[in-house]
C-alpha cells in the first residue's frame, strides 16, 4: 500500500508538471495586450489626476485659503486635518501609469518624443501636489517596485524634487518640439504639441517662483520668458471639459458626494474683497441667500474655522448665508471647466516677477492683463476702467495688491492660492478662523499616510527627523522656509 501511495503522489506530480509547462500560455488572455499604449494610458491619467486635484483644489484648497467656508462638516476648515491618504494613494497610482508611459516611449522601438514629453509634463505635475502638500516624498525610488523590488523607497528633499521637475519640464519642451505625430489619447489639448510646449513652461514659471524665495530663478524665468512658448491667452488655458451630460459627470464633487457641493458656502473674506471691489464674480461664484423674507439679491457670507454648531446657526442658519453658484457647476459653459493652469495664473506670475525684478517688463501690464484674464474666464461684464482705478485695485507696485488679484482668480484651483500664502504670507487678510485647533496658525502640509509609518517606517523615520523629529502640519518646507 505504501509503494502504491508513493506510486500515485510520483505520477500526479509529473502529470502536474507537463500541464503547467503551458500554463501561462493556456491561461493568457489573447484580448488583452501584454503592453498598454500610451493612446489609452494618456487620457486615463489625465482625466484620474484632474478629478483628484480639482477635487482638491476647489474643496480643501478654496477653503484653506479662504476663498470658501464650511458650513457642515467643518473639521477641515477648522484644521483638524489628517494625511489625506486616499490623494497620496491616487497620485502615486497615477504616477505608475506615467512611468508606464514613459517607458513605452523611450523604447528604441516604440520610441514617441512627444508622448514622452506630455508624460513628463504630467509627471512634474503630480510630484508638486504631492511635494507642495507633505514636503519630502518618495521620488527617486517611488516608482520602484516593479523594475527594481523596492517596496519601500526611500524619500527625496523638497529642495531635490524641484530641482528634477523644473528640469523635466525644460526637457519636456525640447522633446515636444520635435513634433512628432501621437496616435491618440490627448482629452487635455486635441494632441495641440504647442499648447502642451506652453504648458510645460508656464508651469515652469509656476514652481520657479514658487522657490524663488530660497534660490536665485531670474535667469531661468528671463530665459524663458524671451524665448519659451507660455500662455497666450485663454484659449490655451489647461482645463478638463467634462460631458456635463449630468450632474454626476459636470465636476467632481467630493468624490461623487453631490450633497457636498452645498456644505461650501461663500466665506466672509470673499464677501468682503468682492463687494469692496464692486467685483461682478461674486454673481458668478456665489447665488443670494434663500430665505424668502431677504432681499433677493442679498449675499452673505459665513466666517471660516467655524464649529459645527456655531457654522450651522451662523445668521439663524443655513438660508441666511449665500450657497456656491450651482450654474459653474453644471450649467454654464464654465462648468465643464476644471482648470490645472490658466492664463491668468502666470500673468500675475510675471507681474510679481517684473515687479520684484526677477524679469524685464512692465508688471502693471502683466496685472492688468491677469484680471481681464479671470473675468473673461467667468464671462462676467465688469467695467474694467472703472475696476481697475479703485483703491485697492489700481496697481501700486505692492505686492499683496498682485497677490489679492491672484488670490481672487484662484477661485476653483485654491490649493494655488494655499501655496501662495505660506511663501509670501499674503493675502495678510487670510487669519485663522474662532474654532480652529492649530493654535491660530494656517497648516502647511499633511500628515503622512499611516501606511508609510507601518509598511515604510524607516524611510518614513527619517523624513520626520529632518522636519524636528515630528510629523506636524506646521512644518514649512524647503521653498517657504524663509
């Protein structure tokens, strides 16, 4: 009996053996390519990271740099903030598509310089959100696991991932100018390789001044300022049109959460910067308050950093405070708009920068041209004469008049203007509301996912050290240092 046992295991592993030496070949799937192109890879993480982003931008961004405020819900708005791991994990998933990418157009085969461009246009991109909101990250090794077995890379300094983005960008534009034909993919720019050229050195210009403070960009900035393509108007605008067929696809609103839309309401500083300025995007932007015995064109705006109780009754509750306008939401022509970069974002760039001196060119110009910008933007009539010589308004060579202007067209993407106040500290109108719980100063990054702390501790560990041994929202990186 026993030789019949040992008989019997010893045949059914040779039957085993001979089935499986074709198992991968029987279990292949002959639909499914064994390598995805870029065509397909491209709109995916595009349209991924742009749902993501704008989410972010105009939630937690327009909130954090006031723009909104929360009247339900309110833990953020008071700064009771966590590590927003579910963006981290997004925005490194779609980073392994565009490594995916990236390889596939390097391949002496497949080879695609232009493919290969717009995937470093994007691969900067990402690496600033993530950079910008929790300070040393993965870079280097981020993307490691497959090609080399790293499960856990280590981090890079701010100071380093700057220097290789802005790099990238530059090489990104080089390689689009070759113009070479792309097969498909592009939702962002119809495959226009011009308009991706402006992209790449508009945001270029983006993150030189963003560490303009710590290191000398002037060069950089007149280089391509005299000879790069950037921005020419709106039409070249980076946005993300969405079908708009309803609600669902018109925005992404809290991650499908429509109800969350109407937790936003207009902030008491945007309240009184657009009535002090007679601003028309107020009508654009927010809609009266809807208790019937008000006065129908009655805006009212709630404070920021609010209690849920002290939110909630705000001016005898809910009614008696202006909601979002729902129309940019769904439907006017601005709704199917989610914007990573706009014209009028690098105009008041160049306006700082001309007034600073870090370039030639007359900066009043540059202002001027960003706030006609926006409003053309919104499609919203304004007399520009009369907007433009207001106190407060009329170009004075100030900084914080730019920062304001800029501040206001962040609207939608304000996580820009969040940026924007930790390295200058303007709008200085910008102060933490009654019931926040960071000792009366706005957070400048997240906590770090948990999932580093358990499955990458010791790379994680060091990070912390080099911020002062803690994983604190009030740690400034490397470019708001000073």
């Amino acid at each position: 009996m026993k030789n019949l046992k040992t008989f019997l295991l010893t045949m059914t592993v040779l039957v085993m053996a001979g089935c499986t030496e074709d198992f991968e070949e029987i279990n292949s799937n002959p639909n499914e390519p064994e390598v995805v192109t870029p065509d397909l890879l491209l709109p995916t993480v595009i349209s991924n990271t742009m749902n993501e982003v704008v989410d972010f931008a105009w939630d937690n961004g327009n909130i954090v740099s006031q723009l909104t405020a929360k009247i339900n819900f309110t833990d953020f708005d008071r700064y009771n903030w966590g590590s927003e791991s579910g963006r981290w994990n997004e925005l490194y998933g779609n980073l392994t598509e565009v490594e995916a990418i990236l390889t596939y157009a390097r391949a002496e085969e497949t080879a695609n310089s232009s493919y290969e461009g717009m995937a470093l246009v994007l691969k900067s991109w990402i690496y600033s959100i993530l950079t910008d909101n929790w300070g040393d990250v993965p870079y280097e090794e981020a993307i490691s696991l497959q090609t080399d077995g790293i499960s856990t890379p280590a981090y890079n300094s701010q100071q380093e991932i700057y220097t290789a983005l802005i790099t990238d960008l530059a090489t990104a534009d080089d390689l689009l100018s070759l113009g070479t034909p792309i097969l498909g993919g592009d939702i962002l720019y119809s495959g226009d390789l011009m308009k991706w050229r402006k992209l790449a050195n508009s945001l270029r210009m983006r993150y030189l001044m963003r560490i303009s403070n710590v290191t000398d960009v002037s060069g950089q900035m007149q280089q391509i300022l005299g000879s790069q393509p950037l921005f020419e108007g709106n039409e070249d605008n980076a946005v993300l049109r969405y079908p708009a067929t309803s609600q669902v696809d018109s925005w992404p609103v809290s991650n499908g959460r429509i109800g969350g839309f109407d937790e936003h309401r207009m902030s008491t500083t945007s309240e009184s910067v657009l009535k002090g300025f007679n601003d028309n995007r107020i009508f654009a932007w927010f809609q009266p308050t809807d208790n019937p015995d008000d006065d129908p064109d009655l805006f009212v705006g709630l404070p920021n950093g609010l209690s849920e109780n002290n939110a909630s009754t705000f001016n005898g509750g809910a009614s008696n405070v202006s909601r979002l306008n729902q129309s940019f939401f769904y439907d006017s022509p601005n709704s199917v708009q989610a914007p990573l970069m706009q014209y009028a974002e690098l105009q008041f760039i160049l306006a700082e920068a001309a007034q600073r001196g870090l370039v030639s060119g007359d900066a009043q110009s540059f202002y001027e041209a960003g706030i006609q910008a926006s409003f053309d933007f919104w499609n919203t009539a304004q007399d520009m004469d009369v907007y433009l010589a207001q106190p407060g308004v009329a170009y004075d060579g100030q900084l914080e008049t730019i920062i304001t202007q800029k501040w206001l067209a962040s609207f939608l993407v304000g996580a820009e203007a969040w940026y924007d106040y930790r390295r200058t500290g303007l709008p200085s109108f910008i102060i933490p509301g009654q019931d926040n719980v960071n000792n009366d100063q706005v957070p400048v990054r997240f906590f770090y996912p948990d999932s580093e702390q358990t499955l990458n501790s010791e790379n994680y560990d060091q990070a912390i050290d080099a911020m002062g041994g803690t994983d604190d929202l009030n740690a400034k990186g490397w470019w708001e240092s000073n």
